[in-house]
C-alpha cells in the first residue's frame, strides 16, 4: 500500500507542475483528472491507466473536425462515379425497395406475378440502362463503376435474386412482353376462379350436398380450363396457388367429390387385362377338344374297316 500511495503522489506532483505551467484552463482540468487519478489509484492501478486515456488532457478528436472518419468517403475525381451514374444507382434502390415489398405483400396468397409485373418491370428497365455499354454524358460507363468495380458486385447480385425469384414462379408466362399487362389466358382463368369461389360462397351454409350440385359444372370447367393451361405451359405460380385452394375448398372443406373421365378408359382397360387370362384359357380349351375329337374319329373308322375284313375273311 505505501509503494501505491507513494506513486499516486509522486504522478499527483507531475500533474500539479504541469498545470503550473500549462496555465488556469488547463489547472482546473488537469487538477480534476488527478484527483480522479488518485482515488482510482487507490482502488485499482488498472483504473488510472483508463482515467488517464479517458481524461480531457488526451482529447480525442472531435466528429466535426478536419479528421472525422466521414472524410473516408472522399476520393479523387477520377475515382468517383459521375453524377448521371449515382443518379441511376439511387433510381434502382427506390425501384428495388418498391418490387421487394409488393413481393412481400403478395406472399400469401401468392399474387407476386398480377400485383407486381409492373414493378419487376420498371426495376429491370433502370438495371438495363446500368449494365448498358452505352457511354454516360460524362463519358463514363456505369457498367463498369457499378458493377464490376468491386468484388461482390452487389448491384448484379441484387438484381440476380430478384430475377430468380421472377424466373422460378414463371411469371412470364402470366404476363405480356414489356411488362404491359396480364396475359388473356390468366385473365380466363382468374374470372373462371372467381365464379367458383362466388358459387362457393353463395352455397357453403347448410347442407353441403347444395354446394357439391350447383358447382359442379363450374368447377369442372376450371378444372378442364387448369389441365389446358398446364398441357400448354401457360401458367404461374399465382394459377397453380390459387387452383390449390379452390380443391382443397371443393374436397375438403366442403366435401365434394368429383369423380374424373379419365378413369373410365382406366376401368375399362383394367376389366379387359382381368379377364383377358380367362378368356384366354377358356379358348385354349376349346381348341383342344375340337384337336381331340378330330384323332379320335379317324381310328374309330380303321378300326371298323379291319373288324369287317376279318369277318370277310371268317366268312
């Protein structure tokens, strides 16, 4: 203890000759640090080497000084990108933003391709003119200050993602070139859905049996309408969801059966292949009692023939 208290007053007499000469501003605050500095000492001589750091007299740079960190972001003129440049790369974050969140709302139930082809379709028109080989009006190529200057590349790989998100739910097959509109195909459909669901919805209190006989035409028309558009690849990912739901509203929510054309042919075809080992053993059958009686009757009638000879001969 007498060593600590002895160097706690010996580094006090340093900092009181100090602020002698450093002047009154300083006095006050060079007496402040060393008195923190003395009781600290006392306690933990770890603890005045972080008052020391911590104090006014090893004042820290200021944040509006000429040394703040925001100055980094500064680099020569010939390193930036020109203004026509940031000013698409700003125009692709707000068309960015606005595509992720209709995406987002469009998730459940899935209606990302009819609610948000015409934004996917302004955010790949601004990325076009970025990634273009055309020259900016300040001569610089936004495809390469953007896009290939760094790495990571993150202006491409934004756009990568969203491009395979759109690619996955084959949502060009729901809407026109240019993004313009819904195809007339998905149009159909979404009406034809929408005169299910209404049909549902005017029958479902009460006897379900109601329900099952005044839509059966209707949900079979959708259903033939479905199987068209999946023959034809002419559906997304907003068809094949909303389908789903409208048969698991019609089987097993309401109960409803609908039995399918398609197995009567399969019934037919599995009764033939049934009996066909039947038939088959039965015409064998047949076919060798006629061989049968075909090779007996000729030795019947040798027989006979001899049998008189020999009683022609007795005779």
């Amino acid at each position: 203890m007498s060593v600590r208290k002895n160097s706690s007053f010996l580094l006090f007499l340093v900092l009181i000759s100090y602020a002698l000469v450093s002047g009154d501003a300083v006095n006050v605050t060079a007496s402040d640090s060393a008195d923190t500095l003395t009781q600290s000492s006392s306690l933990n001589p770890a603890a005045a080497a972080v008052v020391l750091v911590n104090s006014p007299v090893f004042k820290k740079p200021d944040v509006d000084s000429p040394f703040s960190l925001n100055l980094l972001s500064s680099f020569p003129e010939d390193e930036e990108i020109s203004v026509y440049c940031n000013d698409l790369l700003h125009i692709f974050g707000q068309r960015y933003v606005s595509y992720v969140n209709c995406s987002v709302n469009s998730a459940r139930p899935v209606k990302v391709c009819q609610n948000c082809f015409s934004s996917y379709g302004s955010l790949t028109e601004i990325y076009l003119n970025i990634s273009s080989d055309q020259m900016s009006p300040g001569n610089a190529s936004c495809r390469e200050s953007l896009l290939r200057s760094d790495r990571l590349m993150l202006v491409y790989l934004l756009y990568s993602n969203l491009k395979d998100i759109w690619s996955k739910s084959d949502c060009a097959n729901c809407v026109t070139k240019g993004f313009q509109s819904l195809t007339n195909d998905t149009l159909y459909f979404m009406d034809s859905v929408n005169q299910t669901l209404t049909c549902f919805e005017k029958h479902k209190e009460g006897n379900h049996t109601e329900l099952c006989k005044s839509c059966k035409s209707t949900y079979k028309g959708l259903n033939e309408l479905y199987s068209r558009m999946e023959t034809n690849k002419t559906m997304c990912i907003d068809i094949e969801d909303v389908m789903n739901v409208t048969r698991k509203l019609w089987s097993k929510s309401y109960n409803c059966s609908f039995p399918r054309e398609e197995t009567v042919p399969v019934i037919a075809v599995s009764s033939f292949m049934l009996f066909l080992p039947i038939i088959f053993y039965l015409s064998s059958f047949l076919h060798s009692e006629q061989k049968k009686r075909k090779l007996i009757h000729p030795k019947r009638a040798r027989s006979y023939n001899t049998l008189m000879n020999i009683q022609d001969k007795l005779s």
